[in-house]
C-alpha cells in the first residue's frame, strides 16, 4: 500500500469516527419518517389526482349520454313530422356521441383501475409510515435511556474515582497521624526514661519526682509543727500575765479600807 492510499485510508477512517461521534440516530430516525411522510402524500396527491380525471370523464360521459338522449328524441320528432332526412341526421350526430362514450368509459375504468392500485399503495405505505413511526419512537427512547445510563455511569465511575483518591488521603492521613503519635510517644518515654536528656530542665524522670514531692511534703510538716510550737509559746506567756494583774487589783482593794481605819483611829 503507497503513502497516498495509507493517507486516504487514514483520512477516512477518522472521518467515519467524527461522523458517528457527531450523528444522532433519532434525528436520523426523525428525517427518514419525515421523508416517508412525504412520499406518502405524493400517493395521496396521485390517488387524488387519478380521481379528479375519473370523475371529469365521469361528467363527460353524463353530459354526451344527456345529448345523445336529446339527438334520439330529436330524430323521432322529426320522423313524426316526416322529415327523415333530420332524423337521419340526428341519429348519426347520436352514433358520434356513442363512440365517444365508448371511449371514455374505457378511460374511466383505466382510471378506476389506476385510481384503485393507486389507493391500494397509498394504504400499504401508510401502514409501513406507522409502523416505522412505532419502530422509530421505540428506538429513540431505547437510545434516550441508553444515553441516560451511560451518563450516569459515567458519572458514578467519576465519582467512584473521586472517592478512591479521597480514601486514599484519608487513609495517608490517617498513616501520618499515627506516625506522629507513635514519635511523639516514644519521645515521652524516652525523656522519662533519661534516654534523652531535656534541655529545658522541663522533663524529670519518675524517681526524680517522687523525691521532690517528699521533700515538699516534709518542709510542709516541719513549717506546720514550726507554726504549733509558736502558738503554744504564745499561749503560755499570756496566761501568767492575766494571773498577776487580777492579784495585784485584790491587794490593792484589801488595804484601802484598813489604811483609812488606822489613820482615823490615830
């Protein structure tokens, strides 16, 4: 196969794809009933045509039969009043028309026959229309419902997409969250430990802890007992005070009264 033959070849096959891809089958459906329409109304104009000729010739043949009659009832008057030669005349006018109603009624049953096969056709292609229009409506809501679910297919596996890339954020997510609190975990371990020494003096291992919080507690009951001898210490000082001064007031209301009585008496 030359260059020219694979091209053309190659043009045509994409050609065909842009083609279907830009086809739809119920406008394709719609314009073939349409054409089909218009086939059927060209019989009807035929059979309707066929029919207007059948029924001219049809008027024709009344009129020719209307003086044909007149031509006979002529030639027998004129035999009534014995002019044989009108009547002959008549009669032979008459056997003209008769000929040519001859002939127009072999015109008339053509065209009745014409218009019948004609009539015959126009029905048959009107039951095909119909069923074609049946077949075609089917078709396109077949193709309409096709559409519809391989829209949402289409949809759904783009969504199905969508959701399998969130998962897996989740799931990295997820991963990196434990990650970080299995580090951070290790890190407290390792600080309480002493594994790790820190450097902010914030971190003490649990030893550490216990003694400081004993020693806390013993300062805590030393100032506590500290606070005890206080208050008892100043409790005992206070008592004696208030035991001399309440004797001292009793000395001094006993000898007030004796000292006047001596001085009186002296």
């Amino acid at each position: 196969m030359g260059v020219f033959s694979r091209m053309s070849l190659i043009f045509r096959s994409k050609a065909n794809k842009a083609l279907d891809r830009a086809e739809d089958p119920r406008e394709t459906l719609d314009y073939s009933y349409s054409k089909q329409l218009e086939l059927l109304q060209k019989v009807r104009r035929g059979v309707a045509d066929v029919a207007t000729s059948r029924k001219r010739v049809e008027l024709q043949m009344s009129r020719i039969s209307q003086e044909s009659d007149k031509l006979k009832n002529q030639a027998q008057q004129a035999l009534g009043v014995g002019r044989e030669d009108l009547a002959r005349e008549a009669l032979t006018r008459r056997s003209g028309l008769d000929q040519q109603v001859s002939d127009l009624a072999t015109q008339h049953a053509s065209l009745q026959a014409e218009e019948e096969k004609l009539t015959l056709a126009a029905q048959r292609l009107q039951a095909r229309v119909e069923a074609f229009r049946t077949k075609k409506e089917t078709i396109k809501a077949t193709y309409t419902a096709a559409q519809a679910q391989t829209q949402i297919t289409e949809a759904v596996s783009g969504i199905s997409e969508e959701l399998g890339d969130v998962g897996l954020a989740v799931q990295r997510a997820e991963d990196r969250t434990a990650e970080l609190q299995a580090r951070a975990g290790a890190v407290d371990e390792l600080l309480a430990s002493g594994a790790l020494d820190d450097v902010t003096g914030s971190s003490k291992d649990d030893i550490t802890m216990e003694l400081e919080r004993l020693a806390s507690t013993s300062d805590v009951e030393l100032e506590l007992a500290r606070m005890k001898g206080q208050l008892e210490a100043g409790s005992s000082a206070s008592t004696p005070a208030i035991e001399g001064t309440a004797e001292g007031a009793s000395g001094d209301t006993g000898g007030s009264p004796s000292g006047t009585a001596e001085g009186e008496k002296a």
